[in-house]
C-alpha cells in the first residue's frame, strides 16, 4: 500500500507565471514572503514577479539571502525576516537552493533546524509554500524533503514531512531558457538520478514508477538538446516536465545510495548537487544492479539504451555504460578532476560514509551498504 502525496494545484507550461495573482487569490493568499537568491535578484525576475504582483494588488516582500546549499544561518536569517513582517504565505523563487530554503522558513518557526532533521517527520503544517522552479533539476516543488547544511558539523540535514510539501507549483520551463550548459547539464542529471533511484528503491510502488519511467524517457532523449541549443523549448519544455516528474516520483518513493552519497560530497567540498549524483551515478549503478536486476533494466529500455530483445544483464551492462558516456559527453568531472584533494577526500572516507549512512538513504536501496562499501565506493568514484 502507498500513500501518495502532491501538491494541491500544478499549473504547467511555458508563461505560466503570470498566473501566479489568480492562483494565490484561488488559495485565499494575499500577503506573500518571496524567497530567492541575489543571482535571481540580479537577473530582473525578481523584479518581474514583484511587478506582477504589485499591478494585481498583491503586497509582497522578498528575501534575497539565500545561499547556495543553504545554510542554518541563512535559514535564521529568513526568519527572522519572516517576522518582520505580516505574511500568510512563502513563495520559494530559483533553483533548489531557494525553494528549500523557503520550505524550511515556511515551516521551522520556533525550533532549530537539527531538531527537524531525519528521522524526524513533520507534518504539522506551517505557512502554504508556493514554489516556481527556474532549473529542470531538483524537483522541489513537488516533494515533501529539504536539505539544510549544519555548518558547525559539515553536515547535510535531510529533513522530511508534509509540512514542507508545496501547496501550490507553478512549472514555467520558459524560465530555464537562459540557463548556461553546465546548470542545464548538473540539473538534468540530478533529475535522472532522481527517477532511476525511485523506481529501483525499496520504496517503489506502481504510481511513483509511472512518475519515474516517464521522467526517465524525456530526461535522457532532451537532456543532450537541450544543451546543444539553450533556446531549444521543446527540449527544455520536456526537461521541466521530467524534473517534475521525477520529484513526484521519489518524494512518493524515495531516493537511495547515490544521494545519500552525495550529500557529504556537497557539504564538505561545496560541489553543487547535481554534479556530485552525476560524479557518483555510474559507480553506484553498477555496484548496486545485482541486487535489482530487472528494474534496472527497465530503466535502461525506458531511457532507450536497451530493448525489450535484450536481457537483463545485457541492458543493465548497456545501462552503465550509457551513464559513463553522458558524463563524457556532459564533461562531468571527477572528484579528482574538479580539484578535491586526495588526502583531504581520504582523511573524510570514514566520516562521510557515516554520513551518508545516518540520511537513511542508502537504507533505501536495492543492495544496502556497511560503512566499508560506501567507502570503497567513494574510493572507485574519486578518479
């Protein structure tokens, strides 16, 4: 049996933002906290949104503090913010990193981040979330999780419940078009891994593996589009689709051993998100396929790199070599290669492990790991 939970209202497709005055009057909403990032500020879409809300009478003020991989402090920072002034609603306005943010603001009041974090579930709602996603990426605005960095301990805090579900998303892909090739690339494959964990996680069930396949499907075929031509709008059209989808897919199933893997990665040597699933994916995949043979495959019939002739062995194999190429073709480093100090990366092995261990992530996956695996694995990764 599974429960499955999502957004209240998603509105999809390109020019959608304009609907945000009719959506938050729907909602009964008048008096938003927009929370974003200075590159975003910068941009003008935040003075576009803020325009758009002022000429529909809508009073709104916007925090601009977010960091990237936000921080206990600048979720302090949001808050206190928050306070300041008389707000029913928080609207998250960017990538991951703000819609997170505003997730956690929306919802902490009160208490410190840590005591929120995983396996703590929270569920008793805080102010209505609205998030509009500017990357094909992290799937945020349709999943029930955010991450928060301790920085005292270096540490990625998972932090899960229906509390930090969006009430409302709004999916404008014509809102990716601008974004450079390394973002579109980092972002597509976090997408990617975020619907193969899903369908391949103890936690799978029927609905989130039809989210996952069809993510799969237009992750793989538009992500290299995409970033051949920025102004491709089908393919970036296609790619906000399969980000969404992939959200939906693991916020109701769950993701697995590369996240849990990831994160350390991020935390100590401030590798964005995406980079460090993608830096991961293949190693994890091939360790991992034993254990779940055939929904591997599937995932590698669904991406297009295997069909329904070949065996499960014959397209898993086919399915780990595809993801070797892509981060080839993406020119997706290596720890090695992005510069991390191999001593430093050795010397944290055991702490990170650890780490990844106590996110409950890779308890999620099909093999489930000791310390010693996810540090031989990391080892195998680094180059």
């Amino acid at each position: 049996m599974a429960a499955i939970n999502l957004p209240r209202t998603i509105r999809i497709g390109g020019g959608c933002l304009a609907e945000l005055p009719q959506v938050l009057e729907h909602a009964g909403l008048s008096r938003p906290l927009v929370v974003t990032d200075s590159w975003i500020e910068s941009s003008g879409l935040l003075a576009r949104v803020l325009d758009l809300l002022a000429k529909a009478g809508v009073a709104a003020r916007a925090f601009t503090g977010v960091v990237p991989d936000p921080t206990v402090d600048s979720i302090e920072a949001g808050c206190a913010f928050l306070t300041e002034g008389s707000h029913d609603c928080v609207i998250g306005l960017g990538g991951g990193s703000p819609i997170d943010s505003a997730k956690m603001i929306a919802v902490k009041g009160t208490r410190s981040v840590p005591e929120l974090k995983a396996p703590h579930q929270e569920n008793s709602p805080g102010l209505p979330i609205i998030a509009i996603p500017t990357t094909a990426g992290t799937g945020s605005e349709a999943t029930r999780f955010t991450i928060i960095t301790d920085t005292e301990t270096d540490e990625k805090m998972l932090c899960a419940g229906l509390a930090y579900l969006p009430q409302i998303a709004l999916v404008d892909y014509e809102l990716t078009l601008t974004k450079p090739l390394r973002l579109t690339a980092d972002t597509g494959i976090d997408s990617l891994v975020h619907a193969v964990e899903a369908y391949v996680s103890k936690q799978a069930n029927p609905f989130a593996d039809s989210m996952a396949l069809s993510a799969m499907r237009l992750i793989w075929q538009n992500l290299p589009r995409a970033c051949a031509d920025p102004g491709d709008r089908a393919a970036r059209e296609a790619l906000m689709l399969g980000a969404l989808q992939g959200g939906i897919a693991f916020s109701n199933s769950s993701v697995a051993l590369v996240h849990g893997m990831s994160r350390p990665i991020g935390a100590h040597f401030h590798v964005s998100h995406g980079l460090s699933n993608a830096m991961l994916m293949p190693v994890v995949t091939e360790w991992s396929a034993p254990a779940a043979l055939p929904r591997y495959a599937q995932c590698a019939r669904a991406m297009g790199v295997a069909d329904d002739s070949e065996s499960d062995q014959g397209a898993v194999g086919r399915l780990v070599e595809a993801l070797h190429r892509i981060n080839a073709a993406l020119k997706v480093p290596s720890p090695q290669t992005y510069g991390i100090d191999k001593a430093r990366w050795d010397e944290l092995l055991p702490l990170m492990a650890e780490q990844a261990l106590a996110s409950g992530s890779p308890g999620n996956n099909p093999r489930v790991p000791g310390v010693k695996e996810i540090v031989g694995l990391y080892r195998a990764a680094f180059c």
